[in-house]
C-alpha cells in the first residue's frame, strides 16, 4: 500500500471537514517536489534525456554525487543546539530535565534541522502519550514534511492549522495515525483495518501544539526555501553528466580513436553478417584486417591523437564554482582540486555567509522549540534559553581568549553564564561548574564565620585580660 489519506473520516463535520481536506490536498501537492528534493539529498536522483551522450554498453554505469547532501550537511553542522538552560541561571528543574531525556530532545532538535534545510520545512508537535503502554506523558515528535502540513495565520505568526501524518515503519509508509489539529481542538484519528475513526478530541488554548521551523521563511514564503533549491540540482545534474563523459572517455576513448584507408564494410562482419560493434574495435588492443582480396591492396592503418580529459576537469571546477557560489559554501568543499587554490580571505567570507545563515535559523528555530516546550510543560514551564554552539566554530585557544581578555578588563564576570556560552561549555561541564561554585562559596562562607567568630573571642578575651590587670593595680596601688 502506496502513502495515502482517506478522502472522508466518520465523524468530521463542518470546518474540520474543510480544513482536513485543504490540508490534505496541500500535502499531497507537495510531496512530488519534497520526494524529488529527498532523492537528491541521498545521491539518488536520476538524470533525463542524455541518450544522445550515452551509448548502450554504459547504460548500467551508475555516478553519484554527493553535493547536495554536503550543502545541507555543512549548514547543519552550525545549527546545534548545546543544551537548554533558565534565564536567571538557576538550575533546570527536574520536570524539564525529564522531558528532555524521555524525548531524546537534542538528537530530535538535529534532525529536525536537517529535514527543514532539505524540504524547507519539518514540524514538530507537542502530543500526549500512553502512560500506560510505556510512553512519556508528554511526547516531542517531529514531522517532516512529506508526512505534515500546515495553514500559516500571519497575524498571530504561528500555524493556524495542521495535519500530521505517522506512518508505519516499512518501505510503503503506510498511514496509522492522523492529527488533525485547530485553535479549537486536536483530533487524533487512527486506522481500523480498512477504515479510519476518532479516538480522541481535545481541546486546544491559544497556539496549537505544533510549531514550524522553516529555513529562509518570509511573508510570500512562510514555509520557507529548501537549501536543495533548483540551482542546486541543475548544477548537480551537470556534475553527473560531466562525470558520465569522463567515464565513457576513460573507457572507452582513451586508446585513441585509429582510421583506416583502403578498407570496406565486409572486414568488420562476423561470420553470421553482423557488423563489429564500434566500441569493441576501440577497445581491441591488437587490430588485425587482412589485404583487400579484390584488388590485393593493403589497407592503410592511422591513430588519432588521444582525446584529453582536460574539458571535463575545467567543466567539472566550473561547475563546482556555480554549486559553491549558489550554497555560500567555499569551493575547497566541493572536493575539485584547483591549480589556485581558495585565498584566506575567500574562505573567511564564504565561512561567514554560512554563519550568517546559521544565525538566522537559530533566531528562527529558537522561537519555536520554546514555543512547544513551553506547550509541553503546561503550568511548570518556567523562562528558558536554548545554548546555540558558536557556528563559527573558533577553536578553544580562541575563544578561552576572547573570554580571559573580557573577564581580565572587568566586562564579564568569571563564573557568568555569558563566559560560558563563549567557551562553548555544554550541559554536564556546566552543571559541575556549578556544583563546584556552591561548594566553593559554601567553603568560604564557613572561613568566612569561622574568621568572625576567632576576632570575637580574641576580643572577649582580650577585654577580661584587661579588666583583671586594672583591678590587680588598683589593689597594688591601695596597698602602698
């Protein structure tokens, strides 16, 4: 059974009916371009209407190339979220500690990431899972959006409506549940066999729980642009093709192409009258044509001279120039070798068009992971900052000095979460950091009483040692 939706649900009436049926022709529109996006992504896209340049024996041949997959891969690299911390730098309550862990949060974040930057878009949403049958209370789950879509409310800047989509776990992706979800509700609907029914309905407040993550959105495009983007695939396709001819070139033409003077049609037949294939006598090392029998002449035996590779490989770094210029990415990446390779200052701008883009899907992004953790909390949610790792990615020497220099003229202090965000410290390294100023301050805090309690015995102490010398003179004194 092929991916797809049932054209009525029992039990959906009225504006559900409408929205279910938009959301599901919507979802299905976009599918074609979001599966072709996705075959280029796994270097399985397949080329039309080369078969002018290919001759039958390399049909079979098969040349993958991988740039699209590097283009998501080098930004998604730079939109990694470290962990998840308070506002004030408290530490994170355990209801927050326990939704990250039951919904591998962070490893759901990277994937999320990678499916927005190749189908524009995912989606993920907050849903309520089986307590009973071993599920997390609250489940984090993320769309992709060959399985969701959406109806964007500009005004409120959030989705309006959605139709998620789980599917079985099989090379059919088969649909088992749908949520369809409004301002007004979430309608969970499963299949029954051959039929779908509502298991359950309930009702919403405020935004719905499912939020957007959209690379490069804007107001024509709330939904975003995919990093695999049309440049991106024509410029990969004639990499393929460049690659096609220099194959066919290295096997086929790489002997030299020979002439022959003096010969006739009946030298290059087989015994049952079918002629030699072309590349076969390109191929034969030894070339044997006996005299003409007709008028004894032999036949004249020329070479020409050996094609040269050197178009594929200009057209090959020509080519990989276009895909890097149209990715942000610097020609280095691409993996073709240049006579003048990239000058620092060329790699230092591509770097930063990259984290340009990264900080910009960070911004985005950020909005709405908060947005449906907050959703997931419900009455314990408490103000949270998400911790981006630096996307300039500067080495530790770096940025240990950038932050010595500033904690040295008095701008930050040591122990501040500022410093630490720049020295990229993940979740556990700052959690001991913690650990270890408490007990620190703990300890001189005892020093602390134990010096003020030592100065007031001392001054006790010191009080009656001077009260008992007066009296002892006193008494001298009255005595003489």
């Amino acid at each position: 059974m092929s991916f797809s939706l049932p054209e009525n649900i029992k039990g959906l009436d009225g504006d559900d009916k409408l929205t279910y049926r938009q959301l599901k022709a919507r979802l299905m529109k976009k599918r074609t371009r979001n599966k072709e996006r996705n075959a280029y992504y796994d270097g399985k896209n397949e080329l039309h209407d080369i078969g002018y340049s290919l001759p039958p024996v390399a049909t079979d041949i098969s040349v993958v190339v991988g740039w699209p997959e590097k283009a998501v891969e080098v930004l998604a690299n730079r939109i990694v979220v470290d962990g998840l911390r308070t506002t004030d730098g408290s530490k994170l309550p355990d209801v927050v500690e326990k939704l990250i862990a039951d919904n591998a949060l962070f490893e759901s974040m990277s994937q999320a990431h990678k499916s927005a930057l190749v189908n524009s878009c995912a989606f993920v949403a907050c849903l309520q899972g089986d307590v009973e049958d071993g599920e997390p209370e609250k489940i984090i789950e993320v769309f992709t959006a060959d399985h969701a879509s959406g109806i964007w409310d500009a005004r409120r800047h959030g989705l309006e409506a959605a139709l998620l989509v789980e599917v079985a776990d099989d090379d059919q992706e088969t649909p088992q549940v749908l949520y369809l979800m409004t301002y007004e509700h979430t309608v969970v609907i499963e299949r029954s066999g051959r039929s779908w029914a509502i298991q359950s309905d309930k009702a919403n407040v405020g935004r719905i729980p499912c939020e957007l993550l959209a690379y490069r959105p804007d107001d024509k495009r709330p939904f975003g642009r995919s990093r695999i983007s049309r440049a991106v695939m024509s410029y990969t396709d004639s990499a393929v093709r460049t690659f096609l001819r220099s194959e066919l070139q290295a096997d086929l033409y790489s002997v030299g192409s020979r002439y022959l003077l003096g010969a006739s049609k009946s030298m290059f037949e087989a015994p049952n009258g079918q002629v030699m294939p072309k590349w076969k006598l390109l191929l034969d090392s030894v070339l044997v044509i006996p005299d003409n029998p007709q008028t004894g002449k032999r036949v004249d035996v020329g070479q020409f001279q050996q094609a040269s590779f050197q178009p594929h490989i200009d057209q090959l770094r020509n080519t990989a120039s276009l895909f890097a210029a149209a990715t942000s990415m610097p020609p280095d990446e691409m993996g073709v070798l240049t006579d003048n390779p990239s000058s620092a200052e060329a790699i230092d701008k591509a770097q930063k068009e990259l984290c340009l883009l990264a900080e910009s899907c960070q911004s985005s992004f950020s909005l709405a992971w908060l947005n449906i953790i907050r959703k997931a909390l419900g009455k314990d949610a408490v103000e949270l900052v998400l911790q981006w790792r630096n996307p300039a990615t500067p080495s530790r020497a770096a940025s240990a000095d950038a932050a010595v220099k500033l904690v040295s003229a008095g701008v930050l202090p040591a122990d501040s979460e500022v410093v630490y965000d720049m020295l990229d410290l993940n979740d556990d390294q700052r959690r001991s950091l913690r650990v270890y100023q408490q007990k620190k301050q703990a300890q001189e805090a005892v020093a602390q009483l134990r010096a003020a309690l030592s100065q007031t015995t001392g001054g006790v102490n010191n009080g009656i040692v001077q009260g008992n010398t007066s009296a002892s003179e006193s008494r001298v004194h009255e005595a003489s």
